[in-house]
C-alpha cells in the first residue's frame, strides 16, 4: 500500500516542518528571528508617565483628630471646654463618657492611637488598669474619658466651664 505524503507532515530542505520556526541548520547557530520577534526589538519602549504631584495634605488639629476618634467610637456626651483663659496646663479640656469600663478604655485606646498616627505624641495616660476615669495629657489638650456616675460625682464641667460658673454668679 502506497504512502500519501500529508501536505501538513511536508519537510523543508533543512529538515524543519512546514509551518514553524526553522531550527538552527548547524549545532551553536543561532536561529533567525521572526517578523514579530523582529517588531518587538525594533520598537522604542514606552516613555514611563511622570506621576503627577499631590498637593500636600494640610495637617489636621489636634482637636479635630480627637474629636473624630471620640466619634467613631461612639463616646457619650462629648463636651469640649476652652480654658485658655483658666490655666496655663492646656487649651483645651475634653470630656467624654463610656459605657463600662471597657468602653472608656476602648475609646481612650483609640483616641491615643489615631494622635499617634496624625503625629501627636501623648505625654501621659493615666488610668487605664481601673477604667474608671482614663485621662489621655496631649500638651495643648486634656482628654478624660469617664464612666457616668465618676463623670456626675466630680462634675469636672462644673469646675472648668466659665459660661456655667457665671450664670451660677449672677444667680
């Protein structure tokens, strides 16, 4: 029985099947690059894109940083008293309450953290084992963070606010 040659199977002269890429003709010669191959060497690589500058983002207040992290955690009755005219310890004095003990530790936890994080070192953090009453010093800023009843019983607002004091005066 005869043997048809298949036009697929078909050899070239060098021995190389139809259809592909022609092997080296001697061992150590180097096979000829493909047209592909050859747009791919010729072609100029991509100018890399120059990232755009990014404005400068403004560093946000102290105040601003504790407020939002009182926020987020869900603080009660949050109240920010200005005694610049007062004493000469801080700016500002901010008292928050938690729920249980946890949650004042928790939200004074995360008041330290996101200071830290915005570049604002804590001098000090006072109470953390009792959970009671935790107070965070930033410098410029008091923070107490309270249980309610230790929040009624010291009555810290009453001490620091002036506005109240003087309709107390005037009473």
């Amino acid at each position: 029985m005869p043997i048809k040659k298949n036009p697929s199977n078909r050899k070239s002269k060098d021995g190389a099947a139809a259809g592909r890429h022609r092997a080296p003709a001697k061992p150590g010669a180097i096979a000829k690059p493909t047209a592909i191959a050859k747009s791919r060497t010729t072609a100029q690589p991509r100018a890399a894109a120059k990232p755009k500058p990014t404005p400068a983002k403004a560093k946000p207040s102290l105040k601003t940083v504790v407020i939002d992290a009182l926020a987020d955690m869900k603080a009660l009755e949050v109240k920010v008293l200005d005694v610049r005219g007062l004493t000469d310890i801080a700016d500002f004095m901010v008292i928050a309450s938690g729920t249980s003990d946890r949650h004042v530790r928790s939200v004074a936890q995360r008041v330290v953290e996101r200071t830290k994080e915005a570049g604002f070192r804590p001098h000090g953090v006072e109470g953390r084992h009792d959970s009671d009453w935790v107070l965070i010093d930033l410098s410029e800023m008091i923070v107490h963070v309270m249980l309610p009843r230790v929040r009624e019983f010291y009555g810290l607002e009453k001490l620091w606010d002036m506005t109240a004091s003087k309709r107390a005066a005037r009473a």
